[in-house]
C-alpha cells in the first residue's frame, strides 16, 4: 500500500510537471509597429500638420522609449527634436499622454520634475491596442494643444477612434 501511494504522488507530480512545461513553451503574441504602420502614421502627421500650417517635429517611439522614427520639418526650431522624442518616451513609459504630467504639475505636483524621463509637456501620446502600449508618437513645434492633435490624428489615421 505504502509503494503505492508513492507510485500515485509520483504520477500526480509528473503530470503537474508536464502541464507546467506545456504551458512555459507556448509563446505570448505581442502586437508591435512595424515599418509600414510608422508610415501610415507619419502620413497622416504630416497631412494633419500641413493642414493647420505648422511646422513641428514628428517622433515615434516602440514602447520601451526606443526611437523608431525621427523627423524635423524645415522650420521647425532645432529644440524640438529633443522635446519630440522627450514627449513620445514620457507617453511610452507611463503609457498616458504627456499632459497627464503637464496637469500634474500644474496641480502642484513637483516631483513631476524629478522623476526620470517625465517630461510634463502636452505633446506625447501612447499607442495603445487591445489595451496595450506598442508605443507612442510625440510632436514638438507648435502650441502644446496643436502638437497632441497632430499625434492624435496620426494614431487615428491608422487605429480609428
């Protein structure tokens, strides 16, 4: 009797065993932007940006903050290329936009301006689908509100709103 309880707790625990590794080898599907999609963005950026007659830096981050796209129009300022990736890096590391930050600060939260990579400025936005951040866009060079509805168009353009 006593081997056979043995016996059946050695069998309960292989096949726990085995339903652990059958699970550990299935692969998660993560969606991510990939060149085409940064296209169709961009586009649309620079449609939206023509149409209200700015110049503005475009960028375009993956959701680590790692740059996937950079572009500066003719007039834009040179400060702008670093706003731009500032505001897209803010909005992917906290996956909400940049003016949460902006509003927080305003509110009186002064460690927005401690905590590292925020950037409180409205301009950044997350890339969100099924929920989750793939990314995110940030526009520097016109007013704050201008710069969000450009990346906002953008991200519309491609994912619908």
């Amino acid at each position: 009797m006593f081997y056979m309880m043995i016996a059946m707790k050695r069998f309960v625990v292989s096949i726990l065993a085995a339903a652990v590794l059958c699970r550990a080898a299935e692969l998660s599907t993560k969606k991510a932007l990939n060149l085409a999609t940064v296209k169709a963005m961009v586009a649309a950026a620079e449609a939206e940006e023509q149409k209200r007659n700015v110049q503005v830096t475009i960028c375009i981050v993956d959701e680590s903050g790692n740059l996937l796209f950079l572009e500066k129009a003719d007039g834009a300022g040179l400060n702008t290329v670093v706003y731009a990736q500032r505001k897209a890096r803010h909005s992917a590391f906290f996956r909400s936009p940049s003016k949460a930050g902006a509003d927080s600060l305003k509110g009186g939260n002064l460690s927005q301006l401690a905590v590292p990579e925020a950037f409180p400025m409205q301009g950044g936005l997350p890339i969100k689908v099924d929920g989750q951040t793939i990314g995110a866009i940030g526009c520097s060079g016109a007013a704050s509100e201008v710069d969000e509805a450009i990346g906002q168009a953008a991200i519309d353009a491609v994912f619908g709103k």
